[in-house]
C-alpha cells in the first residue's frame, strides 16, 4: 500500500502509487516587494514581503488497466472548487486545493507516470485537530486565557462562552484587536419594563383537546387528539388521531391556552416574545404534514403566528408561512430532510421565534429576522395561542404522515411588564454566547444574534507564539461565565 492521498473525500491510492521522495512539504513562495524609485544611488527601500499560492507536485504511476484508473482519477479531480486534501504523511492537516494543468501522463503499456500539481490558493496547510485554552482568573483578578499558536500563520480564534449568573456585557480584549457584545452599563436592578414567562410547553400539554374552530386555518377540522411524549430525552407535543376523515379537508387536533395575568394582575401581552423548536422531517417522499401556531386576540383575531406544513404528495417539499393580521406575508419552500443545509428544522435545530413589539412583528429564519408592520396590529392584545397538528385527508398517521412532525419547545414572554426588581439580563444562567471567528459571527443558545455585537467590534486572529486574551463581563455576574477560547493552527 503506498503513500495515502485523499481528495474530496476519495482514497487516491486504489488508482495511483505516489513516487517514494514526495513530500507536502513545500515551502512557501515569498513575493517580496521593493520600492524602486525611492531615489537611492544603489539598491531599492524595502517595501513589504508576502506570500502566494502554493504549488505541490506530486509524481505517481499506475500499474495495469491505465485507462480505466486515468478516466476515474480524472473523474476525481474535475472540481469546481478547492476541495480538502489529506496526506497519509501529514494526517494532521489539510490542504484546501484543486488539480492544476495536465496529469503529464505518459503510458509504457502496463505501466503508466505522471505528475497531479496541486494548487493550494491559500499556501496554506490547516491543522484538522482544534486546540482549546480554558481561561482563569489571574494575578489581578481578571479572566485570562493564554491561546499557544505553534503554527506558522495567524489564525481565527473562536470562543464559548457558557454562563453561570445573569450577564448583560462580554468583552474580548486582547492586542490585536476588541471584541464586545451586549450593553457596558446594564445593571442588575432598575425601575423597568420587564419581560415575564407565563406560558411554557408544559402549560400546553397539560390542557385538554379543542374541537373547536382553527383560527388560522377555519377549513381545517379539529375532532383528533394530541399527546406529548417523550422522544430523543425531550417532550414533544405531536399528534397521536386526527378524528374521523372529511373529505378534501386537513384533519386533526387543537389545544387553546389562555395566556394567564402577569405578576401585575393584567391579561393579555400586547409586546411579546415567544421561542419555539419544531422537529419537521420527513422519512419518505410524498409525506404530508403541517403544524401551525397561532397568537389570538380576546375575540379570536390571528394578531400573528407560523404555519409549517408539507403537502406535496410525491416529492419532498415543504413550506414555512408567515403569519400577519390573519394573512399571509412570506411563503419560504425548504426540504424538510436531514440536512443541516436544507432544513432548519432537523432533530440537531428546530430553534424558531416570533417577536410583537407595537406594529411591528419579527419572525426568524435560517439565521436572519425578518420583520413586518401592520398599523391593525398595534394595540392588539395576546390573549390566547392556538396549536394545531393535522394530516391531509384519509392519509393517516402510516407512512403517508411526515415522520417527524413535533413541537419540542414553546416559552412565551410578556414584554414590558414594569417593576422594580431584578433584571433578566441579556445572557442568563446557562446561555451559551458561542463566536465563531472565522466566519465573524455570533450566536446565543444555537441562534444567530448579532444585534448584541457593538460598533467597532474587530474578529482578531491571532500569531505563532503566545497570546493572552482577557474577558470582561457585567459587575454584578458572579461566578463568571466559564471560557473556552478554540484554534486550528496553519502551516505554510
């Protein structure tokens, strides 16, 4: 078995014997440069010195069926795009690159040579192990990290943050650059309108099935049954019947809450905030589902909500609806598979909110916060959420049914409650701020959150060798968050 060289994913070495003396090890190409016209007598002012792409020959030969292994290690390398490339001499790192000119390929009957150059457009090679620096606090009582680069190049650094109090400020400082998140002067305790949970998952499934009358969806027939079950170690509310068929008509089953009075007394949430998690996955093509979400006024006004169902009965699209003043403002198609790319609502994610503040209602999806503003909506009130499960018809709960179709998590928030009290704070015990720093962006619990990034904010890498980097944090957060600052090194 001769030297491994994996591309893409494919083991090269089924076709091709990699020439002993090879190596990866390629030193960079400097591209140094002069000023020359800087008026001196000899020689040239030096300017500055970089680097380019790399170029890695690689010498190999092919015994025996040469034109078979030449057209399936073409089939290989033709990529539109940098793709990882392994070593079996270097398994720790990895070079992101693409094939360049010809394989040089001469054929001696049985025995055939050549020369694949691998273009590395970086010039660089990444570690594929990640390095972790706890931080501590040191001598002067500050939360300390000292993040060990043993690479030749700079590289992100990205970061966990996992809270042990109510927090409201995180800086990252160090003397590359500076980081910061949330508000400086957040305090713990102030006279203000303060946000209240009144409803959670729990309270839902507690409540008996509503035969009723679907707001969003009034076609729709409510004569089945709900149940939560515990599935994956999380509650999931799903439907267990849909009731007795009607023809043409989605069928299936309800619960009505009453969002109860906040600690003032008062019912109904004109401001408020609700999180949710749905698991919407299919199993097989041609599933149909939906589940839907509905915030009501006091006399059963749809004030907003989300409406998630598949309907195509032969392949594997489904749709996201957005919800305002009972109408429908966006319409989103995704495929509800496995896929992390394709759908944000997988078993690993499922993170979903809606935001009411005034006229104006934020939804969420994939990472960004749409908003819409209806002047309807302004004063009205939340008083009661609808939730529904149904299926398409006689198709049934088998293999007609989308295989996974659940609400795992429902926390609804009133916004603007006012009290003298203590604060919840922006990070609250057991949020996790995770940063990731080559992609510059932030997230909090799994979601992507980057209204708490601060203007002049700057994702810093950091050089071979030794840097320390500190956390600041609000006063008042004791114990402090624990920190985790992570790297991959890189080579030249």
């Amino acid at each position: 078995m001769g030297l491994s060289v994996k591309f893409n994913g494919y083991e090269l070495n089924q076709y091709i014997d990699v020439l002993i003396g090879f190596t990866p090890f390629s030193g960079a190409e400097w591209s140094p440069e002069l000023l020359g016209d800087a008026g001196l007598k000899r020689g040239a002012d030096f300017s500055y010195t970089t680097y380019k792409q790399k170029q890695i020959p690689m010498p190999y030969t092919v015994l025996e069926d040469l034109g078979e292994k030449h057209d399936e290690l073409a089939r290989i390398l033709n990529v539109d795009e940098p793709k990882e490339l392994v070593f079996g001499n270097a398994p720790d790192r990895v070079f992101y690159a693409v094939p360049m000119g010809d394989l040089d390929f001469d054929d001696y009957e049985c025995l055939g040579e050549g020369v694949i150059t691998w273009l590395v457009p970086d010039g660089l090679a990444h570690s594929t192990v990640e390095k972790t620096f706890p931080a501590s606090l040191n001598a002067d009582g500050i939360l300390e990290a000292t993040i060990v680069n043993r690479g030749t190049e700079s590289v992100p650094v990205s970061y966990e943050i996992v809270h042990k109090h109510e927090n409201g400020y995180l800086g990252i400082v160090s003397q590359y650059g500076v980081m910061q998140y949330g508000c400086v002067e957040e305090t713990d305790w102030e006279n203000y309108k303060q946000n209240e949970k009144l409803v959670r998952l729990s309270d839902l499934s507690a409540l008996p099935d509503d035969p009723g009358t679907n707001y969003m969806h009034p076609n729709h027939v409510m004569g089945g049954s709900l149940v939560t079950e515990t599935i994956g170690g999380k509650p999931c509310l799903r439907l267990r019947s849909t009731g007795a068929v009607s023809a043409g008509k989605w069928i299936g089953a309800m619960k009505t809450l009453t969002v109860p009075a906040d600690s003032e007394g008062h019912a109904g949430a004109k401001n408020f905030y609700c999180y949710l998690n749905h698991w919407f996955e299919t199993g097989l093509m041609g599933q149909t589902a939906e589940q839907s979400i509905a915030f009501l006024t006091g006399d059963n006004k749809v004030i907003c909500g989300y409406s998630l169902f598949k309907s195509d009965m032969t392949g594997n699209t489904a749709c996201l609806e957005f919800w305002l003043n009972g109408k429908i403002v966006r319409s989103i198609s995704f495929a509800p598979s496995s896929s992390d790319n394709a759908n944000p609502f997988n078993n690993g994610r499922g993170h979903n909110d809606i935001r009411k503040e005034g006229d104006k209602v934020t939804f969420y999806w994939f990472g960004n916060y749409p908003s819409y503003r209806s002047s309807a909506i302004r004063n009205m009130e939340c008083k009661k959420i609808q939730v529904a499960f149904t299926q398409f018809d006689s198709r049934g709960l088998g293999n007609k049914y989308v295989t996974r179709n659940y609400l795992r998590s429902l926390e609804f928030q009133k916004m603007g409650v006012e009290k003298w009290r203590d604060v919840p704070n922006r990070y609250q015990e057991g949020d996790v701020v995770s940063i990731d720093g080559e992609a510059a962006r932030v997230y909090v619990n799994g979601m992507a959150n980057t209204g708490d990034e601060m203007i002049g904010t700057k994702y810093f890498h950091v050089p071979p060798g030794e840097t320390k980097v500190q956390f600041y944090y609000s006063s008042f957060c004791n114990p402090a968050p624990v920190v985790t600052a992570r790297i991959k090194e890189a080579f030249l």
